[in-house]
C-alpha cells in the first residue's frame, strides 16, 4: 500500500455521453477538453497531455498529441444529469439514485415556515409569479440555475452581512425541510443584496433563483457548503477506509461534501492553495487516501469564459508537474473529472459527458483501463488498493494498472 490520490477537475468533461441525445440533447456537440483547446490554441498543459489527456478526447489537436506512455481511460456517469455533488458520492462509491426534481416556488411556503420559525427574518422577492426568498436583507434562497433544474436550490449571501456559520444555519434550515439532491449555502464579499437581486432570473418557465456568476458572490473571499440528501457515507471509501484506521484527506470541495471524520479537510477554492495543500498532505502521507476538487475550471465554464478555463488548466498542470515526484513506488494518482461543463456551447449549465481518468505510478507505462460504466469505479479500485470492503458501487480497474489484466475487474 501506499498514497492513493484522486484529483477531480471540476467540469473538465472529454465528449458527451451516448445518451446525451434522448436525455439531454443540448449537450450534442459538447467537449470540454477539446473546445478551449481549439479556443485558446497556444494553452500549455504539457503534463496533461503526457498523462493522456488527448488519449481521452480521442484526437489530436494543433501540438497536442497522442501519448504513447500514459495509463489512461474514460468513465461515464451513472447519476442522473450532470452534478459535482452526486458526482463526487459517485467517485467515492456511492450507487446513485434517480433525485427529486422540484421547482423551488413548489416548496416556498414551507421553507419560508421553516427557516422564519428558525428565528430569521423572511420576505418574498418578485411580482411576476416567480418569488425568490429573501433572508434577513442580505441572502436569497431559491433555485439554482447552474445545476439540472428543480435539482439543486441555493442560498446567495453576502458575507459583509451575515456571517458564513449564519449562511449555513440558513441552508441546514432550508435543508431540514426540501427532498432536492442538495442545498448549497455560499456567500461573498463586497456584494450586495441589490447585486444578488439583479442577477434573479426566471429559466424554463418555472425555476426562478439567482444566477450565481452573475451575482458575484464567487469573486471575492468566497465560502460554501453543500448539504446533500439521501446519501449513506458508511458505503463509502472515505468512511470504509477510516474504519480501518487508514488516514483520508480531503482538499477544496470534497472537504464540504464527503462526510468522514478527519482532521486532515482543506476546503478553498483557489487553485494554488488547494495544490499546495495536496502537495503538502502529499509529502506528510505514507498510507492513505487524498481527494481533491479543482473548483475554478467549474466556475470558468459556468460564466462560460474559455480563456479563464485555460488559465486555471495552466495552473493546475504546473501543480501537477510538482506533484508527481511526490508518488513514487506502489503510489498511485488519478487525474479525471466529474462531468463536463463546455464554455463554447451557449449556455452555463453542466454538460453532461464522459471524464478523463489519467492514471500516474512510477515506472508503470501504456495501460488502457477502459471506457468505465461509473465513476464508482474509481472508489472501487481505491478499495482494492488498499485491501479493504468495497464501496456499495463500482469495479476496480487495479489490475489493469499493475499488470494490464482484467483480473478483479
């Protein structure tokens, strides 16, 4: 055994699913990866693509080619849509079940009871049929806009008003009383409640809440956390490995999404600190499990700014560089995503497409790990790595990285 690294590129999809056409058909024609490098042609990301990346894509592009010495594969997703959060449970070996879609103005008397009864102040924002909640004159709560609809509400704060612990008391509350996957409570510095009310918008005919680029609540001092729904994390390789006394570390997003108990939780969003956080559990870690989300290319891809991505890719992959050194022996790192989220199609929303899986351990060369059924798979393959029970989903692809077999598989 030794360190078994995940890293999640938010959004960082390689081609839309097969089912994209009967499920979701303004997701034909999406390839993250592939469109900013036709984008932004002169991006540099030499460490990607010598890990496979294009392996992935399926196709090169300008100097951007092939690698012969990758392990390298793809995986679908099994959740409904296309959403980090049941993503990430995904990854971690979670089965994923069919959620609650349900437009917010269906619960607003009910939340509005609820978090008014929690002690805070509580009016109705909109005279168009489609009311927004506000909060203590400095949050709203309803749907987001980001995510699959009716999938997903949010509270948008300001934290010059309200602190990030009253944020999250608001979204608990929220929380307590909605069957929706997740409420995701976030705030930021010098917004406004006119800000916040200005990006309100009204999508589909039915789902109203506030487009949270458009706000800008992500550009300064920017908190969150998600509170899902319907997830056991004692079937997940976080919790299975901390019962078997192996450490875990969680770094940016998946410090507020995956629930096990661990002193070793970094959340952020900026990439450099969370590489050099993962980095720094890295060189402390002999034996266990670290799991990161890169959030910013997320966030680049839903204000649909290609150059932005690039930037945050060329980031990460100077990270990168640094970082593989680090795995040596039986270490292993996977580098994939959680769904895509294409800046050049025309919309903000997740687009829903299969993920890279660029597989690292030293000294081991050209193995092919497949099209994957799940994300699970990864969880799964942690599993057998570090020889304990298997999540409640996935199949491990260990022995395709250390001889090339299916054994196991």
């Amino acid at each position: 055994m030794g360190k078994f690294g995940v890293i999640v590129l938010d959004s960082f999809g390689v081609g839309a699913m097969d089912d994209v056409s009967k499920v979701r058909p303004n997701d034909i024609g999406s390839n993250t990866a592939l469109n900013i490098i036709k984008a932004v042609p002169q991006i540099k990301i030499p460490n990607l693509i010598k890990l496979g990346l294009m392996n992935t894509i399926g196709e090169e592009r300008g100097e951007n080619k092939f690698s012969n010495t990758a392990n390298w594969g793809t995986s679908n997703l099994m959740h409904h849509g296309a959403d980090s959060y049941l993503a990430h449970q995904e990854i971690m070996g979670t089965k994923p079940k069919m959620p609650l879609l349900q437009p917010f103005n269906e619960v607003i008397d009910i939340v509005e009871s609820q978090i008014k009864e929690d002690g805070f102040d509580v009016k109705r924002y909109g005279d168009d049929g489609y009311q927004v909640l506000i909060v203590n004159d400095c949050a709203t709560v309803g749907d987001n806009l980001e995510a699959d609809p009716g999938q997903v509400y949010n509270v948008t704060a300001t934290l010059d008003k309200m602190s990030f612990e009253e944020i999250t008391k608001l979204g608990e509350s929220v929380r307590s009383v909605v069957k929706v996957s997740r409420v995701i409570a976030f705030g930021g510095r010098e917004v406004t409640l006119k800000d916040i009310l200005n990006a309100r918008k009204v999508e589909h005919g039915k789902y109203v809440g506030v487009s949270a680029p458009e706000s800008g609540v992500y550009n300064k001092d920017y908190h969150v956390i998600h509170l899902g729904y319907g997830i056991n994390p004692k079937v997940q390789l976080p919790q299975i490995l901390h019962r078997s006394n192996i450490d875990v570390a969680l770094v940016g997003k998946t410090a507020d999404i995956i629930n096990v108990n661990t002193d070793r939780k970094f959340p952020g969003v900026d990439t450099n600190y969370l590489f050099d956080k993962f980095i720094e559990q890295s060189k402390d870690m002999t034996n266990g499990l670290l799991f990161m989300n890169i959030q910013e290319t997320d966030l680049a891809g839903h204000a649909e700014d290609a150059v932005s991505y690039a930037d945050v890719l060329e980031k990460a992959d100077k990270k990168i560089g640094e970082l593989l050194p680090l795995y040596t022996g039986d270490d292993i790192l996977i580098i994939m995503a959680d769904h895509g989220d294409d800046p050049t199609i025309g919309f903000t929303l997740h687009t829903r497409e299969r993920t890279p899986l660029l597989i690292y351990k030293e000294g081991t060369h050209n193995k092919y790990v497949g099209d994957r059924s799940t994300l699970s798979d990864v969880g799964a393959t942690g599993a057998d790595y570090f020889g304990v029970d298997y999540p409640e989903n996935g199949k491990s692809f260990l022995h395709r990285i250390v001889d090339g077999t299916d054994i196991g598989d």
